[in-house]
C-alpha cells in the first residue's frame, strides 16, 4: 500500500452534453480505470499509474450534462512539480474525453431505428479511455473466453495479488499492476489466479511492454486507425476482437457474446452457431455506424435492458 498525502486541485470543463455519472460509471458497470474503484453519492475514487507516479484521483461533477463542471483532486506520494501537475491535468483531459464533440454521432443516431433509442436513454455520455495500454490489453486477454463473472474473477485476483494499492482520501483502491512488476512473475504465480492460457499471453505482453519501445494510447492515436489496429495485433495475446476493444480509434469488437446480441438487433433473431456469425455481424455494424462503430457499440451494451423493452427483444450481458 502506498499512502498519497499530497494533493491538489483543479476543474475540467467538457463539452456538453456531458453526463457525469454516465461517462465515469457507466450503466453495465464498466468502471473507468479499475475494477476495484468506488463511486459513491456521485464521486469516484480512482487510481492510476502515469509515467511512474501512482495518482489518486477524487472525480465529481459540479455541473450538469448541458453545462458540465468536472471538479478534480489528485493525490500524490510526493509534491508535484509544475510539469507533473499539466501532465496530469492534460491526460486526464484526454481520457475523460472531455473535448469529444458527439454532436456528429448524434444526428447520425437519431436516424437509426437502434441507436435513437441509445442516444435519448444515455444523453450525454462519453466513451473513456483506459489507464495504460498495459492495463487495456491485460483487461481484453481476461475477457476472452470466459463467462464475464468469470472474467471479473481474474480481474480482481491479478489486481489484489499483483497491483498496487493507493490510499488516500479514507480510501483503498487497488489498481492494475504495471508490465514492470508482471514481467517479473512466473507463469505458476500468475496461475494462482486461475488464468490458464492467459497468464502465458499476459506475461509475454508485460515483458512486450515493459521494454517501453511499443506505442501507449496516446501514441496509437496518432497513428491511422489501420496501423494502430497493425501495431496492437504485433502484441501477445492480442487478436481482432482485442484489438477492436483496445483500439483508440474504435472498431467494432463481435465475439460470441456480441454477435448474439447485434444479431438479434441487426436481423431480429439468433444464430444458433454465432461464432459462424461474427464475420458477417461485424461487417454490417461498420457498414451501418462507419467510424462511429465503436461508440454505438458501446452505448447499446450499457442500454440492453431498455432496448430489450423498446424493441421487444431478449438482450442481457453474459
């Protein structure tokens, strides 16, 4: 445990609509940077690493969606020099995606006979971007075949076995471990999380990773979503579902899971072989939402219980 007894403050203001709650703590339960953090009354404690600090983080609106106000305090280990205080104000700018203008997405939602009905039920809410790409990719490899119970199982053993845990504010939030301390570990230490083929993969990705020579997301935006996509399918791991969920420039990640669920929606029933499915579900969601394929994606998984009432269909998380 490390005890951040340093602080500062400062407040972010996002282009509206910007629904708070929405973006931080979204409807499916996706947290915002770990699995492990705690939103309550309206605030989140969080945690991450950047650039070597662990940062603590208090998050709550003084806003509201058509006129957001974010206020931030950040906690540290040590007194934050000048540069340190516009780096964190900055990647946090970044990753609550407060300068997103989804104005574009909008108009195109409230055209189509799905996402009008996301778009009026979720007003406001943001996608957001992960901790790390270390975090991200150790998040996507965990997801992959396997119950999402299951999967919130591993998530919480590496977090609590191999993270760190930041106290501040009257919190504990553990976090993700960094490539640094994973990289170190033994497959049969990893195990002891149950991970089976993946702790293999994670260990490889951390040792990828932990060379610093591979792009972080603030690096991948730069590049074109086509080598971005390129550079991510290189690490351990990591395939065209995995990319498409890590990708900074979106795409549309269908497994199982999600083919069921747009295959109901694009075609009003089930495939009883869906992974045959995928392919073609994929390629209709580009073709239907275009560049915006990942932000629909993400507004209909945190809408399935309303949508399943509107429309009159069986849509449920795994």
């Amino acid at each position: 445990m490390t005890k951040l007894i340093r602080r500062f403050g400062f407040t972010l203001q996002p282009l509206p609509p910007y629904d708070f709650e929405f973006t931080v703590h979204k409807p499916a339960g996706w947290p915002l940077f770990s699995p492990l953090e705690v939103f309550e009354k309206g605030i989140l404690w969080t945690a991450l690493h950047l650039n070597d600090m662990l940062v603590g983080l208090k998050l709550s609106s003084k806003g509201s969606t058509k006129q957001p106000l974010l206020k931030i305090e950040v906690f540290l280990k040590n007194a934050p020099t000048s540069g340190q205080r516009k780096a964190i104000k900055h990647m946090l700018s970044s990753k609550l995606s407060v300068h997103e203008d989804l104005g574009e997405f909008y108009r195109m939602a409230r055209k189509d006979r799905i996402l009008r009905h996301t778009v009026k039920d979720l007003y406001g809410m943001h996608d957001t971007d992960s901790p790390t790409l270390f975090a991200e990719a150790t998040l996507a490899i965990l997801l992959q075949m396997a119950p999402l119970k299951r999967s919130e199982e591993m998530m919480e053993c590496v977090i609590k076995n191999f993270g760190e845990t930041a106290v501040f504010d009257g919190r504990r939030i553990p976090i993700w471990p960094t490539p640094e301390k994973v990289a170190g570990l033994s497959i049969e230490e990893l195990n002891t999380c149950r991970l089976g083929y993946r702790a293999k993969h994670i260990q490889k990705l951390a040792r990828v990773l932990k060379q610093q020579g591979f792009p972080g997301i603030e690096d991948l935006k730069r590049l074109t979503p086509e080598e971005a996509k390129r550079r991510l399918l290189e690490l351990p791991g990591i395939g065209d579902y995995s990319s498409d969920i890590i990708n900074p420039h979106g795409g549309f990640p269908i497994d199982v899971w999600s083919a069921t669920i747009f295959g109901k929606l694009f075609y009003g029933n089930e495939s009883e072989t869906s992974r045959a499915e995928i392919g073609r579900i994929k390629a209709e969601g580009i073709r239907r939402w275009g560049k915006y394929a990942l932000m629909a994606f993400v507004y209909v998984v945190h809408d399935l219980e309303r949508l399943s009432k509107k429309l009159g269909l069986s849509l449920r998380l795994q």
